[in-house]
C-alpha cells in the first residue's frame, strides 16, 4: 500500500528536533523524500534516522529570517529531488516570557522574525516554486493554541503566532485556485526541548500546564506530525485555510 505522500518532495523547516523532526521522519514513513531544514547541523541527525529506516532525504542548512538563504533553500530542494510538493513551516521559538509592559523591543524583534516573518519568506518562494511547477501543492504552517487564544506572559508569541494563522488564511484564499493549499496546525503545550526550556526558572510552571489540559498530559511531537502529513497528503484535498488545534481540548474549556 502506497505512503499518504509516495512520490512527493516535502520540505520541512525546523526539523532538527521536536515537532519538525517528527514531521520529517513521518512524511519520509510515508514515502515523501525529504528536505530537512533547520539553522543548527543537528539536522543531519534527522536525516541520519529517516535513512537508516530506509527513507530518503537531505540537509540544508538555512537561517529561516533570511530571503536569500529561504530562497536557496528552496531552489536545493528542487535541485536535489526535482521538485517541491509539500513543506511544513515550523521554525519557531517561544522567547522569554514577560508581560506586555515588560517584553523587550530585542525579544518582541526576534520571536516576530523567526516565529511569523520566516513563515512568509518560507511561503513566498515555496509559493513561487509551485506556480513554477504549474501549481498544486500542500503548505502547513505551525502556529499554535496561542494563535487562537491570548497566553498570558507571551505577548511577543501569541502575536506571531496570530499572524501565522492570518498568513495562512490570506494565502489559501489567494493560491485556492491554483490547487495550492495552505493550512496551520495550532498544537498545545507538546514535550519538546522548547518547552523544557520555557518551564526553566518558573517553578510549578510544567505542572500548571499539564494540568490545563483536559488530557492531563503534554502532547507528543509525533502527534502533531502525523496531522501535519495528513494536511499535506491528498487524503486532505479539500481542507485549506484551517486552522487546526491539535491541543488535547485546550481551548475547547
């Protein structure tokens, strides 16, 4: 039985850890070939794991709030796999946590570039790419429960994250037509090494989140990849524009 994306090329950013490594090995299980993407080498990491279970895929090193380096980045994609059919967005950092009164200008630059700026660039010439191709595509884009709902502490975060929802919106309504669909995942609180380093220094703060979610439990990143594969596959052809929680009923309270 053929994968949910036999044959497709995926690229997916962010991917040495966490979410997008786990997007990155489940889109390869399905049989896309993979493009793995992340400003750190451990990127090679996941690679090294995609192909030791008998998967295809390559490492590209990029800074993700930068055109020049999204662009290349795009254009090895193509370069190494012929084409680009998917791609999941999901660079990002949560920043420090401080109220909206006392964010800094340096911390509100730098979650908003790497967290909602680096979604347009992503989008921008994997966008240009598809057309290129004589369109259809899948894009997912990682958001977040805080790009739904206000999170107290996160100004800087709940505001890109807003953005990439509306980012996701406006794009699936302008590409619609093209058969190029664009949708968000919003995940909750998932156990990720971001996580971990969000919850250093404010005791109880992990607990506190396990105990919002009516699941009482942190998600798993395998569980946010496998609807991200699912968003991307062609079982999902008529979904775009979504913006899916994939929260354990966070924000269904």
């Amino acid at each position: 039985m053929a994968g949910l994306l036999e044959g497709k090329v995926a690229l997916i950013t962010g991917a040495a850890s966490g979410i997008g490594r786990a997007t990155a090995i489940a889109a390869a299980r399905e049989g896309a070939k993979v493009l793995v993407v992340d400003a750190v080498a451990a990127g090679e990491d996941t690679v090294k794991a995609i192909k030791q279970a008998g998967g295809e895929a390559a490492f590209q090193k990029c800074d993700v709030t930068r055109a020049a380096e999204v662009e290349a980045t795009v254009a090895a994609a193509v370069r190494i796999f012929g084409r680009l059919d998917c791609a999941h967005n999901n660079a990002g950092i949560v920043g420090k946590m401080l109220r909206t009164a006392d964010d800094t200008e340096e911390n509100f630059d730098r979650v908003i570039a790497i967290d909602l700026k680096s979604v347009w660039l992503c989008m921008k010439y994997e966008i240009l790419q598809m057309l290129k191709q004589g369109a259809h595509g899948a894009i997912v884009n990682t958001a977040s429960v805080a790009g739904l709902v206000g999170s107290h502490g996160q100004p800087a975060y709940t505001a890109a994250k807003h953005g990439v929802v509306g980012l996701t919106k406006v794009a699936a309504l302008e590409y619609a037509h093209h058969d190029i669909r664009v949708n968000a995942v919003c995940p909750g609180v998932i156990d990720t090494a971001m996580v971990a380093e969000m919850v250093t220094g404010h005791p109880g703060l992990r607990e506190h989140l396990i105990s919002v979610e009516p699941m009482r439990r942190l998600g798993k990143p395998a569980e946010i990849g496998e609807a991200v594969v699912w968003l991307m596959s062609d079982y999902a052809s008529f979904v775009t524009g979504a913006a899916l929680p994939v929260d354990g009923a966070m924000i269904a309270q």
